[in-house]
C-alpha cells in the first residue's frame, strides 16, 4: 500500500497516467529489496507484538538496505540500528517509553532496536542538539521531519501488507540522492550525517546544504 501526505502527493486522480506508473513501480521496487533484507523482515514480523501505537519501521535501516543494494554490499552492511518509532502523546514519561523498550529487548534480543515515542521528542532535542523544536502532532508529522527526504520513510506490516509512509516519495531513495529536510536539522547535523555516508556508500549523490 502506497500512503503519502496529500500535501506532498496530488490525489490518483489528478496524476498522469506515466506518473502514476512511475510511482507503482518505485513502491514494487522498493518492497522487493526491504523484504529481501531478513532482519528487517523478522522485525516487521515481531513488531505487532510490542502493541505500540501507531508504529513504524524508519529512517536509515531502510534508506542504508536500498543503498547497500545498489552498492552490491550485504543488505545489513553499515546499519547501526533499527528505528522502531510510535506516536503516543496520552502519555509523555519516559517510563512509558521504557516498558516498550524492555519489552523490545525480550522479542527483539538478537536485534539492535532503538525505540522512540515521536509525541516525546521535543522534551529531549533541545539537550542532545542544542535547539528546541515544537511537539511532533503525529507519527506522520514526524516522519515528515527526518533529515534527509531519503530516509524520510516509514513502513509496517498491516493485515500482511507492507504499509508505506513517503511524504516526498521514493525518487531520492531510490536513485541514491541525498537532500536535506531543513524543517528540524542545522547545516552542521546535516554534513556530519552526509560525511558518515559518503564514507561507507560512496555512490550517493549528495545535495549540498546551500
């Protein structure tokens, strides 16, 4: 299932038949390389179990599986972790968070999991990187903030169909581009993550900050 942000993606009705095509077989493509990556895959298997909140899978770990795709690599070469994210704002501790993130460690105990309630962001940005931000008003709104349009991504697995959340498509993604998503990150956030990258997947295509 393709789910974008109507603000970002013209209804069916009002794309091009080309366009609407082109955005068929970005989405299959992109599906058959996520599945091909078997932690992902196991992850989007076990994660119902959690009994989150309007969760997703996010960010690098799909961005880095296409990259390394493209790079020939193993499909797991590079990814630090893998972002599991849900959006719960009737409660904002910490301890709340927590009891998601003991239990990941009991269904996940092979996997680096890193898990995050997006309604909770804004109480520890400002410490970690030096700004406040406002409050994030849904998992959506989160995504639509990562800090590249690459990894600007979010999938999981409903009734057995991958769900994918693209606010600016699969394009960047798929065709290895990186581009800043100015509406939460600095300049200096943002060529700290594109060095990192370049380093370990050298095909990218980086657009510079300016």
């Amino acid at each position: 299932m393709w789910y974008a942000s109507m603000k970002k993606l013209p209804m069916a009705g009002f794309l091009s038949t080309h366009s609407q095509t082109d955005i068929f077989w970005s989405m299959e493509y992109f599906k058959e390389i996520l599945l091909q990556n078997e932690v992902i895959k196991e992850i989007l298997y076990r994660a119902p179990s959690l009994e989150m909140k309007n969760w997703y899978l996010t960010a690098g770990c799909l961005a880095q599986t296409i990259w390394n795709h493209k790079h020939r690599y193993d499909l797991n070469y590079g990814i630090g972790d893998y972002d599991l994210v849900y959006f719960d704002d009737s409660d904002l501790s910490y301890e709340a968070e927590d009891k998601f993130i003991k239990k990941s460690k009991k269904i996940f105990g092979d996997i680096s999991i890193e898990i995050r309630n997006q309604a909770r962001v804004h109480l520890w940005y400002e410490k970690h990187f030096g700004f406040p931000i406002d409050p994030f008003l849904s998992i959506e709104d989160a995504i639509s903030q990562y800090p590249t349009t690459a990894t600007a991504v979010g999938v999981r697995l409903e009734n057995d169909e991958l769900k994918i959340y693209a606010p600016y498509r699969l394009n960047d993604l798929m065709q290895l581009v990186v581009r800043p998503n100015k509406k939460k990150i600095t300049e200096d956030i943002y060529m700290k993550k594109v060095e990192k990258w370049i380093h370990i997947w050298p095909m990218l295509k980086v657009v510079p900050w300016q």
